[in-house]
C-alpha cells in the first residue's frame, strides 16, 4: 500500500478507537506510516497520562514451574535451569529496597511453583501488605482456582498480570502442550475481573506461527476484556525450548503494536517490557514515543536474575535494584518523559468506565 494510504488509516484509528479486521491487519503488517501512527499515540498517551511513566517493582520470586509451554526458558521440561526459590526475607528485602528507591507497586511474579500453596502465596501478601501499607501488591504467578484469586484479594492484593498469550485457539495450541487450554486462561482473566482486580493482559509479538490474523483476534479478545493494563513484548527464542530454531519478534513490529494499542485503548497502561529493552538497546525509550507508560525495573535480587530466565539476552541480570533505577530515570527523561512515584492507577473515564 501507499504510504498516504497507511497513514490514513492511521488517522482513522485515531479518530475512530478501531478499524475493521482487515484494516487492522494491513496496518500490523506494513510499516509505511509508523511515524504517523507513533506520533498519534503519544498525542492519545499525553491527554490521557501526560508525561508520567509507572513503575512496577518486579520481583521475580520463583523460578520453579509445573507448566511446559514451548516458548519459556523456565519450562519444567528444560533441565538445565538452576530452580531458586526466595525466602520471605528475601521478598521482603527486595520490598524495603523499592520502598526506599520510590517505588509503589510490587509484582511478584513466578512460575507455577506448587510450594508456594495459597496459604504461603496469602501470607507473602499479608506481610508485604502489613509492611508498606502505602503500596499496592500485584500478582503474576499464573492460573488458579477463582477461590484463589479471591483469597489473594481479600488478604490484599489488587492487580493481576495474566498475559492470554494468544486469543487464537488454534495458534494456542502450538505454542502450549494439551494440558493448558486457552479456554482456562480466559476464564482466569475473567474470573480475576469480577473478583475485583485491576487486570493485565497481553501477548508476545511475533511468537512462532502467529499471524496478523491471529493478532487481531488478540485486539478483539482485549475489547471484550477491557484489561487495566496490556503487556506486550517479541518473543525472544530461549536456546532449551522447542522454539530454539525460531527468529525473534522484531523491534518494528512491537513498536508498531504498542501504537495500535494506544490508539484502540487510550486509558490502558501499557509497558515498555524488559524483553522490548532486550531486543534492541533503546527498545524501551522506544516504546514510551509509541505510547508506551509504565516501565517495570528488576528488583530481584542480582543472584537469581540469570535464572529468571524467560528468553536469551535478557538485560539487567547484573545489576542492583538502585543501578537499574538511576538507567531507567536516564532512559526515561532522554525520550521526554518523567517518572511518577505514585501508586499509578489506571485512569479511566467517560465511556472506557468498564
Ligand atoms: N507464570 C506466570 C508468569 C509468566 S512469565 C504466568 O503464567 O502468567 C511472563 C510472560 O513472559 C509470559 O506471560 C510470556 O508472555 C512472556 N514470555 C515467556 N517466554 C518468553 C519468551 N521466550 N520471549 C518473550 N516473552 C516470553
């Protein structure tokens, strides 16, 4: 397509909030008018957020998992990861230090690790809860009973990270074994809304067999979950998985996506992911001009960051919590923006009240 033709439907995402299935997949696929989507999401992004980016202090706590999905280098199948496990010490000193550095918000994020029963997952909670009482707790620990997601609730938690990972049945199927079902991950989603959570989403970019297809049923799937916050990043191949022969998700594509997401749901929190900082050296200040505004710095402790390891050249796994804080307000002031230590709720208004 011409590139006047590309820009225009640029435009018409902006003014509209959405495209037909068959427009949306000529815009993920061309990037003939990037500068003109990019420079409409981040008009769409200041009037909805200003300059402000979030951060999300990242805990990553075990690395243990009882799932086999063939992108993640954590998969239990893969033998050659080392498995840790932190103490609740240890969580909770990651906590002080995020306190100390400013930050607002906890994501302790791990693999499906059956120590961790919801009594001892309740009670990392309650002491965080009881410990910064001034900070919101968020949990990505994967797929669970309702009954779970709501005693974590009551005992404290308030937001979810659950990525539905592909919202194609089929395009599922190839990238998890039989015992994992799309059908389940959307329950959990659905199931952690009415609950009450503040809710996370998304999907890898460019993950084996995707098609633009497929990543509009992953737009379409977003409209009817109306999620607080959208998580995309490229797949990135791990060299111990069934997907170590596969090319990464590219930088382009990502960026091009995030615009897009900015564009459908202008109220949604949207990072700028480690694995977008992974692929490309400014991937993250990147992704803030195409209207990304929450950035998740590592606060785990430097030991255990190389065994978190989701996919290769993951950045930041020798550093310190406060090294990783003096990069990132760099990294975020040279791309225009500015750090806000809030809690950073989703700021939702007029008809996007879901
Ligand atoms: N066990 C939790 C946390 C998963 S890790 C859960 O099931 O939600 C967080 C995200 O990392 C995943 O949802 C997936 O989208 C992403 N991820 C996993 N492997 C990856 C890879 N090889 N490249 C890029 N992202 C990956």
């Amino acid at each position: 397509m011409e590139n006047t033709d590309m820009s225009k439907l640029a435009e018409k995402l902006y003014k509209e909030r959405d495209l037909s299935d068959a427009e949306l997949e000529m815009l993920i696929d061309d990037g003939g008018a990037d500068d003109v989507l990019f420079g409409y999401a981040d008009k769409v992004r200041r009037e909805n957020y200003g300059d402000e980016v979030y951060l999300r202090g990242l805990i990553e706590f075990t690395n243990y998992c009882r799932n086999d999905c063939y992108y993640c280098g954590i998969r239990r199948s893969n033998r050659n990861v080392e498995r840790y496990r932190l103490t609740q010490e240890q969580i909770l000193d990651c906590c002080k230090t995020g306190h100390s550095l400013g930050y607002r918000t906890f994501v302790l994020q791990g693999g499906e690790d059956a120590y961790f029963t919801d009594d001892r997952i309740c009670d990392m909670i309650s002491m965080i809860h009881e410990s910064f009482p001034d900070c919101v707790i968020t949990l990505s620990i994967g797929e669970k009973s309702r009954e779970s997601y709501e005693r974590y609730f009551r005992t404290g938690a308030r937001r979810y990270l659950l990525r539905h990972e592909t919202a194609d049945d089929e395009h599922y199927r190839k990238l998890h074994p039989d015992e994992l079902s799309l059908e389940n991950r959307k329950r959990c989603l659905f199931d952690l809304k009415d609950t009450g959570y503040q809710v996370g989403t998304g999907f890898m970019v460019g993950s084996p067999h995707q098609t633009a297809k497929n990543i509009v049923s992953d737009l379409r799937f977003m409209q009817k979950l109306n999620p607080d916050m959208i998580g995309i990043g490229p797949f990135i191949r791990h060299k111990d998985t069934p997907f170590a022969g596969y090319e990464s998700g590219t930088l382009e594509q990502t960026l091009r996506l995030i615009a897009i997401l900015r564009l459908m749901f202008p109220y949604a929190l949207i990072p700028a992911t480690t694995a977008l900082g992974s692929i490309h050296p400014t991937g993250r200040e990147q992704g803030l001009k195409a209207g990304a505004n929450v950035i998740m710095p590592n606060l785990s402790p430097t030991e255990v960051r190389e065994l978190y390891l989701l996919y290769e050249n993951k950045i930041c796994t020798s550093e310190n919590a406060s090294m990783c804080k003096g990069c990132l307000e760099r990294r975020i002031s040279s791309a225009g923006y500015s750090i806000s230590y809030s809690v950073g709720d989703v700021k939702r208004k007029g008809a996007d009240k879901g």
